[in-house]
C-alpha cells in the first residue's frame, strides 16, 4: 500500500512539474511572438523615417528647406487633430559624412524630446501617428500618383483616438483629391470611408458584404 501511495504521489509530483513546463514554454512562445510583432511594427516605422532620409538627400538646399517645412507642417496637423494638443514636430538637418541626416524632435506642452525609430515609450500611438503623416507627406512632395493603398494605419492609437484618425484621414483625403484604400479592423476608421465592404468567414468560405 505504501509502496502504491508513493508512485501516486510521484506521478502526480511529475504531473505538476509538466505542467509547470508546459506554462512556461506557452509563455515563451507567446513573448516570441509579441517580439516579432514589434519587429514588424520597428521595420514598418523606420522605412516611413529612411523616407524622410531619402527625400531630403534627393533634393537641393533650398528644395529640402521647402520639404523640410512642408513636412513638419503635415506632421505637426495630424498630431494636432488626432489628439488634441499642442503639438509640434521638428526637423533637424545635420551634415555627416557629406550627406544631410534629420533628426525628429516633438514638442509638447513646453517638453522637447527626440523621437528615435521605432518609439514605443509615447502612449496613445503618437509614433503611429508620426509615421502615418510622415508616409503622407512623402507620397505629396515626391509627386506620387494614383490611390493611396493604407494597411491596418492607427493601430496602436488608443481607442479613444481613432476617430481622431478616422477624421485627419477623410480631411487629408478631401483636401489632396487622392482616393484611400484602407484595410482596417477599427470600426471608427471603417466609418468615415465613402464605401465600406466587410469579409468574413464562414465554413472555410469568404463572404464580402456592403457596409
């Protein structure tokens, strides 16, 4: 009987420590996955900044200080109108190595910090919001045609902004005369569009339906 009580005892020792195992390999693979993720987000944002890079290492002095302007002033409005404060985005052009390098900066309510790509200490998605206006200003002043095709924008704009989001995009839609195609899963966003269309899925089968 002892000798019984012992293999329970045992078997249930090894049951727990399984267990154990398997919480922490599922925690693993769930802090891999979000790592990726921010990969995904980090590349993402530093192609809108190296953009900005390539633009303004393209162009002649005076035209960059043009570029320059044009885009702190598109940067600076879209920060404005999706969270309501006094924003302002700066520019800083340096010399190095023979070829002009710019530094973002942002001001808010008297703070001026530097924005490194990709930033994730600044809640509410404000790097969301940077790289958004920074893909629209570029796409503008390098003469790019046609409609603007916008992938899941916004997405880790805080609830209470993404009709701010939703907003700045039907103006800049409406003042530049350039259709959007937005892939979005924010209601908000999907709200303002002229058309909207819904996928889902049942049984293995796609189903597009009129918003």
């Amino acid at each position: 009987m002892y000798q019984l009580m012992k293999i329970k005892a045992d078997i249930r020792d090894a049951d727990q420590k399984i267990t154990k195992k398997l919480a922490e390999r599922d925690l693993l693979h769930k802090q891999l996955e979000e790592a990726d993720n921010r990969k995904k987000i980090a590349d993402k944002q530093l192609l809108e900044y190296d953009l900005v890079q390539i633009l303004l290492q393209a162009t002649s002095e005076f035209a960059r200080q043009q570029a320059k302007s044009r885009i702190e002033e598109i940067v600076t409005s879209a920060l404005s109108v999706v969270f309501g404060k006094d924003y302002s985005f700066k520019i800083e052009i340096a010399v190095k190595a023979n070829q002009p390098v710019a530094e973002y900066y942002l001001e808010s309510e008297g703070v001026v910090t530097q924005l490194k790509p990709p930033d994730y200490d600044r809640g509410g998605g404000v790097a969301d919001v940077v790289s958004l206006s920074l893909k629209l200003a570029v796409a503008e002043l390098s003469g790019v045609q046609g409609t603007m095709f916008l992938d899941e924008v916004g997405k880790h704009v805080s609830q209470e902004y993404a009709p701010n989001v939703a907003y700045f995009l039907k103006q800049y839609s409406e003042q530049f005369n350039r259709q959007i195609v937005l892939i979005t899963h924010n209601a908000s966003l999907a709200e303002v569009a002229d058309y909207s269309l819904g996928v889902s899925q049942h049984k293995g089968q796609s189903k597009v339906s009129v918003i």
